[in-house]
C-alpha cells in the first residue's frame, strides 16, 4: 500500500498516478459530458414542449402538463434510481416479450436520460413563460405581413423571448452540471464520486473534497461568464429599463 | 409530428449509446468506496487488495473470463438483480435478510472472533484456557453474546467501545479482549499495540451467534455459476493460491474455520 500520509499536497494533486489530480479531471469531463449531453437534449425537449403546450391541441397540452408535473415533483436521485435500476428490468422485460435482444442500459446513458428529462421540464416552464411574455400584437404583426410559422419563429419570437428565458436557462445549465453529482450512487465515476474515492483512500478528506469544490466554482464562473456574453447579445438594441 | 420524430430520433440514439449484454463475461462488482486491505482504488482507475486478486484467482480456477465492475456499495444488491454485474464480491456478509433476496457462494473469507493479551501471556481462546481470567469485551457485541456461551469460567468486563477495552488491556486491568480479528489487528498494528500486545488466537467459530462468514453474492436460481465458484473456492484452497494471497496481506488465518 502506499503511503499517501506523508506525501505533499503536490504530490497528491499531480496528474499522473499516484497523483489524483488526473482523476478529478476525468471525473469532471465526464460530469461534463453528461451534463452537458443532458442540457442540449433538455433544450430540444424543453423548446418543443413549451411550443406545444401553446399551440398543441387538448390531449398533447394534458399529456405535457403531466410530464412537467411529475418530472419536477420527484427529486432527480429517485429518478436516477427508477431510470437505471427499475428501468432496464422493464425495458427488457417488454423487449423479451416483444422477442428483441436485451440491451444494457449503461450509468452514462442514464445520467444523461434522467438530466435530460428533469432539465426539459423545467426549461418547457421557462421557455412557455417567455413566449407568453411576448405581445401578442408582434405575432399578429408579423402574420398579417405574410410571415409563415417558422419565419415567425425565427424573426420574432426566438429574438424576443430569448432575453427573458436566458436568465433562468443560465441557472438550470449550472443545476445541470451540479446535479451529476447525484449520479454517484450508480457508481459512476464522475467528480464527486472520485473525490470522494480519493479522500477514502488517501485519508486526505478536505484536501479532496475542496479541490472537487474549486472545480465545480471553475465551471459556474466560466458558465457564468458565457452566459452573460450571451445576454449581452441577445439584449443588443434593447433599452435598459 | 416533429415533436414525435424528435423523441423518436432522441430515444433511438440513445439505445445505440448503450451496448448489449454480453453473455460470455462473468461481471464481478465491487464497491466504489475503499475498504482497505481487501479492496482499494488507485489514481490509475485500478482496483486492487486481497479481495481483488482473491476474485480474480476464483475466475482463473474457475476458467471463467470476468471483468471487475465497480458499483456503490449502497446499490451493489439493486445492481446484481437488475443484471448489471454477476457476481458480488464486495465482503459481503451472508445473513439470513440477504438470503431473502439473492444466494451466496459458501464463504471465501471469515473475520473470525480474535483474542488478544499481554506479550507474555499464554491464554488460549478457549473455554479452559480463558477461565479465571478477565476479558474486556464491548457491551452488546456479537462476541459478548460468544463470550457468555463458550466462555462460562472467564470473568467479563464489559466496556462501551472497544477502543475502552484496548485501553485497559494496555493499562493492564484486563488479561485479554475478544473482538473482531480485523479491528484488533489494526490496534495490534498501532504503536501502544506493539508495545504491549500479541495475538493469542482466534476462537473457535459458531455459525449462530458469528454468522456464516462472507460470501460471493448471486442473483437467485444461478446455480451453474454458484457450483463453478464453490469449486473455484475449493480449489484455490488447496492448491495454495489463497494462502499464497493471504499471506501478504494477513498474518492471521482469515479463512477462519
């Protein structure tokens, strides 16, 4: 065994091995890459929800409600536990019946599912906010110049429901990357699983775990600094009030 | 719909994403968390300890062809019923609760019930060799209930921890302590341990009150791969690959007996 005790604080967060700083890093890519897979799928699932449970018919606007409702009311490590213990059970037993070969349900694939779906719901929420935020006079404008739908879309609504969805978008992106932490209990090893891991066995449990911390404030301040860039663009010509 | 074709597009990717089940590979999950010495992560991704190369000696008896999957501790069981691992071999203790849900190997290991005393002492973790004596033990342990059946002559002292005990035994107020082998061995291993302390022995197994030692876990009804590990275990037994391992690692029998 090694005598991670007396090595320095260098030694301990260099990148290669015995080092654990290598791991965090790894550990904080795959946060990434599951946080951000789920946020963009999040994003197309939130856009399309928001547009129709506005312009959908009856059943598709019930359907929706019930989805935002019981996404956002079961906290996500309940839902990381369904999707990736019960889940494949299900799946598989419906694939077996329907006579289909057994597929395996990997902690990445569920990671991202369970951001994704928690992420869509919220966002279906911000983006329908916004879109009714905008003057009905616009849309009503820009149909009676001849604009089809998607030219609407694109000249009007996206522009002008952007500056009030952003905010709230940038706050569920930095939920996003914090919430792959609950994906720990799967024993996927993202980065406060590693952490967590390096601490066990080196013993040097605050070292660790306020590296893991520094991490995380790296990405919500470099998250944050984008995200006002971006309001800042889409803001432009628009008068402060 | 778009929407529809959206949902479509999203699912089916993510079902490439994921691999199919290979039936070739036997899947041993261990725990995430470190528990030293049998198992403990490095900064390289690898797995190693007793219990590491103990699995993987079973699987080369065995012939089986096994990939070490690490789970957290807290799912291990979940991860084995829904197919995600095949085998556990995480020190988990077989109980009569876990029985319930999944089936166990015979045991691979047993932290057995260890006596310690004095460097000089000559007590035999038996019935008559522990009369007249007084042994530290901690209050309602499994080896207290242990002591009060196989040790009817010795005098009990009870203590709330057994970090208590460990005291008095170096203070010289007790003669001995009976405690789980690997708890004392880390106080043998501490320098007051190594000041004034040995290993005496361990005691004579019961099933009943020290249960029936540590397991491979199995989903229920795998019966050609329970047979295979038992075999395996045996034969790692008495070929000499086990005491081979243990002894880096131990200097007591954990086997036990």
């Amino acid at each position: 065994m090694l005598n991670y005790r007396d090595m320095s604080v260098a030694d301990l967060l260099a990148l290669a091995p015995p080092g654990w700083g290598g791991v965090l890093l790894d550990g904080l890519w795959l946060s990434l890459q599951v946080a951000g897979a789920g946020y963009i799928i999040g994003l197309l699932i939130g856009g399309s929800g928001a547009l129709l449970k506005i312009s959908g018919g009856p059943l598709t606007r019930d359907l929706l409600t019930c989805y935002t409702t019981l996404v956002r009311s079961i906290p996500e490590l309940v839902l990381i536990l369904l999707i990736y213990f019960a889940g494949p059970v299900a799946l598989n037993q419906l694939l077996s019946a329907l006579g289909l070969p057994k597929i395996e349900i990997s902690p990445l694939v569920a990671g991202i599912t369970v951001i994704a779906l928690v992420q869509g719901a919220y966002i279906t929420e911000v983006v329908r906010g916004a879109i009714e935020a905008i003057p009905v006079g616009h849309i009503e404008a820009a149909r009676s110049l001849g604009m089809r739908p998607f030219t609407i879309f694109r000249r009007i609504t996206l522009p002008e429901l952007l500056p009030t969805a952003l905010p709230g978008l940038s706050n569920l992106w930095l939920i996003a990357t914090k919430d792959t932490a609950l994906l720990a209990v799967v024993g996927f090893s993202e980065l406060t699983l590693v952490a967590r891991q390096a601490a066990a066995t080196t013993k040097h449990h605050l070292l660790f775990l306020c590296a893991a911390g520094l991490l995380y404030l790296i990405v919500s301040v470099i998250s944050n600094w984008l995200f006002r860039r971006l309001e800042n663009r889409v803001n432009r010509g628009q008068s402060h009030v | 719909m778009k929407f529809k074709k959206l949902l479509l597009a999203t699912t089916a990717s993510l079902m490439l994403l994921s691999t199919a089940a290979s039936a070739d590979i036997t899947r041993i999950g261990i725990a995430t968390e470190p528990y030293p010495p049998f198992s403990v992560p490095d900064a390289a991704g690898n797995y190693n300890g007793w219990e590491i190369e103990i699995a993987n000696a079973v699987c080369a008896a065995a012939k089986l062809e096994c990939e070490i999957v690490a789970s957290a501790w807290d799912g291990i069981i979940p991860s084995l019923k829904a197919e995600k691992i095949d085998v556990i071999a995480a020190s988990l203790s077989v109980t009569a609760a876990r029985l319930k849900v999944i089936d166990f190997s015979n045991k691979y290991y047993q932290t057995g019930a260890a006596l310690i005393g004095a460097a000089n002492s000559s007590i035999a973790p038996t019935a008559a060799g522990v009369g007249g004596k007084t042994i530290g033990i901690q209050s309602a342990s499994i080896h207290q209930a242990y002591a009060a059946k196989h040790f009817p002559d010795a005098s009990i002292r009870e203590y709330q921890s057994q970090d208590e005990a460990n005291q008095d035994l170096f203070a010289g107020r007790i003669d001995a302590t009976l405690a789980d082998v690997l708890t004392l061995d880390a106080f043998l291993a501490s320098e007051e341990g190594q000041a004034c302390c040995k290993l005496l022995g361990i005691a004579k197994n019961d099933v009943e009150i020290l249960g029936e030692g540590i397991g491979f876990g199995l989903r229920k009804g795998n019966d050609e791969l329970k047979a295979k590990l038992n075999a395996a275990i045996d034969q790692i037994r008495s070929d000499g690959t086990y005491a081979k391992i243990s002894a880096k690692y131990f200097d007591f029998n954990i086997y036990g007996d």
